[in-house]
C-alpha cells in the first residue's frame, strides 16, 4: 500500500461545532531494537515488540470547528497545561496534515495523562502518539463511514509513525513489527502489522515488571540518537544484524525456545546501548544501579534455572520479562532483591496487551 492511499477524502459540508472522541493507548518494549531512522520516519532497520496492558497514555481531543484563519491547539497534560508539549505536536500536525486534510478545519483541545511518570524510560511518545493517531482516525471514521476496520488501524498506525516511530507497533496487536523483512509477510515501513503467525504458549500473557531506576529526564533524547546513527561506524553491521535477529526472533515466538528468547533479547538490549557508547558523541545512558539489576539477574537465572531475562530501551529502567507460570517465584525474587534498585522501591507489573482502543 503506498502513502497516497491514507489521504482523507472527506465531505467536510457535513461537519458538527464540535466532536469528541477519546483513545487509550499502550506502551511497548521491543524486543529486536529501532535505531536510526531515514528521512520521513522510515526506520533503518525493522523491529519487533510486545504490548504492554498497564504502560497507557489516556487521550481526548475536543475538535471545535476554527474561529479564525489558523486552526490552533491547546494541550493539557494530567490536567495543567503543557505548552512544552507543543512544539513536538505541532511537528506531528505538520506531517500528518496531507493525509488529514479536515483537521484544518478544527482548533483541538488535547487533554492527555499517563499511567506511568513521563519521560522515565518507558515509551510515553509510543503510547501518546498512538492515542492521537487513534482520536483522529475516529474523527475520519464519524466523517467517512465507509473505511474498513483494516484501513482504521493501518492508517492509525501509519499516523502515530509519524509523531513517534514507536507508536506505529503500539495501534494494534499483543506482538507487532515493524519494518519492511522477508520473514514477516505484508510487513512495511510505513506501519505496524500484527505478528502473522500463532505465538506460542510460553509467550502467551508474558509478563514485563518495569524497574524504575531513574524516573527524570533522559540526557539525551531518542530523536538525537537516532540521528547519530547516520555517520556510526557500526551502522551498517548493526542493520544486517537487526534484519538477522528479527528472523529468528521470529522463529523463537512460533517455537517457544525461551532459552532461545533470552539469549536474543538480552543481546539486543544490550547492543542498543553498544551504538550509544558508540556514536559520536557517545554517551551512557544506564545509571550504576542499571547494572547491579543486569549482573542479579544473571546470577539468579544461573541459580535457579527460572527463565528471567532483561531488556532496555533508551534509557537507564530495565523490563524484566517472564513467562506466567514463572511469576510467583520470580515476583519474590523482584521483592526481596531488585526493589531496592528501584528510586523510591518503586515498579510496575505489566504483561502482553492487546493495543489502542476508544474508551
């Protein structure tokens, strides 16, 4: 499907003073990693996630038919407004605006919050943009009925890309990808899709406990990082492998090899973090406790044989993952050991989700 196919053809005579709609979304944690991206949010490389059920953002937006030339937008966040929100906003309407041609016929009121602390290393762009993308698709959907349910979450995708290329895997699906590969049938750059196959057992409901090592601001941001992949020594490798992990990665959730799993999981997160200290500038984002959690985790799975393993996103929290039936003994290790890591002892048991949804 190419770009053109998600411009709105609307009958903008038909519009309401006003139309409201709300969307919770989740975050997600991929497990074969995005990093660096081409021009027009175009990953370099495609990557594969869980969704996540209690990492959400909540969403509403108020359309109100504009007043004056310029359509405008306020923004709200866990109700006080949040100017500094704007700037990446008003990027994101910037970039949609061909594809949405009857937002320019609305000022918006975008009232958002999270369930988990901002900017904390857990994907709050993921689970903001693909709360918008889908707010505004319900918008086309009330304009134009006519769209399939297919078409609704391809284009929500498709849009939430463009704010967050994260946020294109968390519109849809318990497992997505995305990123055009050869072992993922119908998979593009421009979307997410669903995971196509039967996912085993032993990743059914798997379970995320979130370790909040450092809840402040990150010093540097995923958007610079991504760009410092342009001129990485290591780019190109990195890319291959990306593609190469994403394949057996496929293989593993069909499967079920959790020591498979493991192994590949715990590679990526730590090859993220590789190109971090590589790139030029470099820099570290995890913190001392970071490590600690790594090396007991290690440790514990060397002692018990329990199928724990961790992964990373850009930044300094570790998500811990492990299947169900493991999670009273692996809960008690959380507790006893890892807590104490943790700012203010503080994590969130999460487990697979199934995507956005309107609420």
């Amino acid at each position: 499907m190419i770009e053109e196919l998600f411009i709105a053809k609307n009958d903008l005579s038909v519009l309401k003073q006003q139309y409201m709609f709300q969307a919770q979304a989740p975050s997600n944690i991929a497990l074969v990693k995005y990093w660096g991206k081409k021009p027009h949010q175009i990953p370099a490389n495609p990557s594969i996630s869980f969704t996540l059920s209690n990492c959400h953002t909540t969403t509403k937006i108020i359309f109100n038919q504009k007043k004056k030339s310029l359509a405008t937008f306020e923004v709200f966040f866990e109700g006080a407004k949040k100017n500094s929100f704007k700037p990446k906003l008003q990027t994101f309407f910037e970039r949609i605006a061909p594809y949405v041609p009857f937002l320019a016929a609305f000022d918006m009121e975008i009232h958002t919050s999270n369930s988990f602390p901002h900017s904390s290393g857990i994907a709050s762009s993921a689970s903001g943009m693909a709360a918008m993308a889908h707010c505004i698709m319900q918008l086309e959907k009330t304009l134009d009925t006519q769209i399939s349910e297919d078409y609704f979450y391809q284009k929500a995708s498709f849009l939430a890309r463009l704010g967050s290329g994260s946020a294109s895997r968390s519109i849809k699906g318990n497992v997505v990808v995305w990123g055009e590969n050869e072992s993922i049938p119908k998979s593009s750059d421009l979307y997410g899709v669903p995971f196509p196959f039967e996912l085993h057992t032993n990743f059914k409901n798997y379970k995320d406990t979130i370790l909040l090592v450092d809840k402040g601001e990150k010093q540097v941001s995923s958007t610079v990082g991504h760009q410092l992949m342009h001129q990485h020594p290591f780019a190109k490798q990195r890319f291959e492998q990306a593609h190469d992990n994403l394949k057996k990665m496929t293989s593993i959730l069909q499967n079920g090899d959790l020591d498979a799993f493991i192994a590949l999981v715990e590679s990526e997160a730590l090859t993220l973090h590789a190109m971090m200290m590589t790139s030029l500038p470099y820099f570290i984002l995890m913190k001392p406790n970071t490590l600690k959690i790594l090396e007991s985790v290690w440790a514990f799975r060397k002692e018990t044989g329990l199928k724990l393993c961790f992964t990373l996103d850009a930044g300094a929290n570790v998500h811990l993952l492990y299947p169900t039936y493991q999670e009273k003994q692996i809960n008690d290790f959380i507790t006893r050991e890892l807590a104490a890591y943790c700012q203010n002892n503080h994590y969130i048991c999460d487990s697979l989700g199934s995507g956005t949804h309107a609420i």
